[in-house]
C-alpha cells in the first residue's frame, strides 16, 4: 500500500500557482491511472486506486500548505502506510523550472509543507520536487510561488506530469533508482 500526497492550497484562486504544482501532479495521477472519486477525509480530498495491482492512495490536503502534516499524518497513521511508501510531490524553488528530483528523505529547506509533515512523520519519506524556479529575489518569493503559471508553462506541465505518470510504476515496485532515472531524463524546451 503507498500513499502519494500532492502539496497545495485549496481553493481556486490558487489552482494554477506554482506552490499548487502538487496538487495539479496528483490530478493528473489520478486521471491517468482512472482513480476512484475524490473523497472528503483526514481533512483532505483522498481518493484510492490501483497501480500495478497495489492498492495506492491519493490524497491532496486542505489544511493550506503550512498545516499539511496534519493531513498526511492522520491518513499515514489511518492506515498504517509505512514513510518508506509515502512519496511527497511539491514544488521546488532551488530547481529550474519542471525540473525534476527525487530522493528519500532529507530536510524541508525551508518549505512549510514539508516542515509540517516531517513533524507528523518521520523525515523518511520520499520526495519528488517540481522545479519552479525562484524569482532571483528572497523578498519576492512569497509572490512567485502564489503566482500562476503562464499558459505555455501549463502546456509543458501537462508534458511533466505525463513522464511522472509513465515513469511512477518503477516506485510503486519498489525500484526507486529506475524512477530517479526516468524522472532525470524529462527535458523541456526553453520556455518563452
């Protein structure tokens, strides 16, 4: 059984900014792998399916990103998903945007959604970043990550959550180090 938690605001003034960029990944799993309906629960949309014959969970929280652990903690807890089958999709402002990396636990540098959720489970748990890019200046990043993203960076995320989706199989089997190299090998054209 894994869990596989999208990071996000809800609400739809915040459906297309780039702190959302979990949110909108986990949707297009949850399309892709024909889930079942989204549920309200542990206070956020939970929805359940299948990927390769293994029972998976998707859960978006909407606790607001800052409280995310709450969310994730009680739906871990719930069902007793083990950290080592819970993957984290959020965005990542160190990263080129769509820019992807994935990696078993480490620190939250600085992101509230994941200081929430190291603090509801150990910091075990894997991690795939979205590159969102940062906007050069630490006083603008509050903005940036609640800025929505251009039309033609919405085109190239459908490209991005697309390999996700294709390249996801290998976690769900346990070959994490084949995931990595599927995700590493995603490219985009420059955008304009």
């Amino acid at each position: 059984m894994f869990l596989i938690t999208g990071l996000g605001n809800p609400g739809t003034q915040y459906k297309n900014n780039r702190h959302n960029v979990g949110f909108m990944a986990v949707d297009e799993l949850h399309r892709h792998f024909n889930f079942g309906p989204w549920k309200k629960n542990f206070q956020g949309e939970i929805a359940e399916g299948k990927i390769e014959d293994i029972k998976v969970f998707l859960l978006k929280p909407m606790t607001f990103m800052n409280n995310s652990g709450f969310s994730v903690g009680a739906v871990s807890q719930f069902y007793k998903i083990p950290c080592i089958s819970t993957l984290v999709i959020h965005d990542e402002l160190a990263l080129d945007p769509l820019k992807l990396k994935f990696k078993l636990g480490g620190g939250h540098g600085g992101h509230n959604g994941l200081r929430s959720i190291d603090s509801r489970l150990t910091p075990n748990y894997y991690r795939l970043r979205i590159g969102i890019g940062h906007p050069g200046d630490k006083n603008l990043v509050s903005s940036y990550v609640l800025s929505d993203f251009k039309k033609h960076e919405l085109d190239k995320l459908e490209d991005c959550f697309d390999h996700i989706a294709r390249a996801l199989p290998f976690f769900i089997r346990g070959k994490a180090d084949l995931f990595a190299g599927e995700l590493g090998q995603f490219k985009i054209h420059e955008t304009t």
